[in-house]
C-alpha cells in the first residue's frame, strides 16, 4: 500500500512539472486575434500554436482578441485578459484606430499605458504594428506607423513591425472585406511572425 502511493505521489509531481514547464502565451488584440469570419480552428491563436509545438516547444496561446477594438478598448480590459496566469503577451492593436481615423496620440497613449502595465508585471511582449491607410494622409500615416517603433523603443519590447505583412491587400490571403484573413492568409501571418515569437519564448526562458 505504500509503494502504491509512493507511486501515485510521484505521477503527480511529474504531472505538476510537466505543466508547469508549459508556457502560456497570451494573444491580445482586436478581429484579426479573435479571428472573425474564420472556424475557431483558423484562428491566429490556434495556428500558431500548432505551428510552435510542431518545432518542438510546449505551449498554450490564448485567444484574447475581441473584434473592433481599439488600443483603447484593449488597455481597459488588461486585467480582466490577465485573469489566467500567462508568461508572455502578444500585443496586436490599431487596425481600428486606423479605420476610423482616431487620433494617433490617443492610440499610442493607450498602448503605452498597456505596455507599462505588463512591463510592471515583468511580462515578454512582442507588440505587433499595423500600417495607416494611405487614404489618410501622409502626416497620419508618418505618425501612426511610427507609433509602434516608439513604443517599442520606449518599453524595450519585441517589435513585429507589421501584423499583416504578406496578406495585406492580397486578394487570394483575404475574405471579401479585403480587411480581414482567410485560412490561408492566416497561415502566412504565422510563418512570418513565427521566428520573433520564438524570441519571446526565448525570454521567457531566460526570466
């Protein structure tokens, strides 16, 4: 009887490492995070993933992404998207500011106010820029895509420059919006941004 619970004693102790050897990432952002218009299993979150455990890293990736946020709706909600214990964030915000052609300062000051948040909770983060429509013009698009090299910059985070870079304006990578990705669209945001979520990883290691 007491070997038996020895035993069982020890499978638990190496459930517990095991898990506690998982890192969790947390996927924050707007439609493009959540996935709108996509099966749950299309999603960014899902995809990369399973693109990181198929390179050999144990993983979890949370889809903290909510369609039609802005930086400023993303700030607000920090606490109630940390309310799972995480290791590291993704940070993806903008698309929204930019579409409605909401002022810059009040977008960079709402990403710097999340940043500083996760930088007081000593969390990686890899901040994902977006690009200004051109329709905008050229001061609004100078600002809001310097936004992201700033705040990086600032907080001495990872910096992805552009979420969707390859699938932006590629009709095949698309939905009919022509704004948001399809499966395969998705698919080339997560081969892209792949190797700098793994230089997130590598600090989560080295904490």
């Amino acid at each position: 009887m007491l070997k038996l619970s020895a035993v069982l004693a020890f499978a638990v102790l190496m459930i517990n490492a095991a898990a506690a050897q998982t890192v969790t990432l947390l996927a924050l952002g707007d439609s493009l995070i959540a996935g709108y218009g996509l099966q749950p299993s299309d999603a960014f979150p899902v995809k990369l993933e399973a693109a990181l455990k198929a390179r050999g890293h144990d993983v979890k990736v949370i889809n903290a992404g909510v369609a039609g946020d802005t930086a400023l709706d993303g700030a607000s909600r920090l606490d109630w998207a940390l309310s799972e214990e995480v290791d590291a964030v993704i940070v993806e915000f903008g698309a929204n500011d930019a579409l409605r052609g909401l002022p810059v300062p009040q977008a960079e000051q709402a990403l710097d106010q999340l940043l500083g948040n996760l930088a007081e909770r000593k969390l990686p983060v890899l901040l994902a820029g977006m690009r200004a429509p051109p329709n905008l013009g050229p001061d609004y698009q100078a600002a809001f895509d310097g936004m992201y090299p700033r705040l990086a910059a600032k907080h001495g985070t990872l910096l992805y420059p552009f979420f969707l870079d390859g699938v932006a304006a590629e009709v095949k990578l698309n939905q009919a919006d022509g704004m948001h990705p399809n499966p395969a669209g998705v698919d080339v945001i997560v081969s892209r941004i792949l190797p700098d979520v793994e230089r997130l990883l590598d600090q989560v290691a080295a904490k």
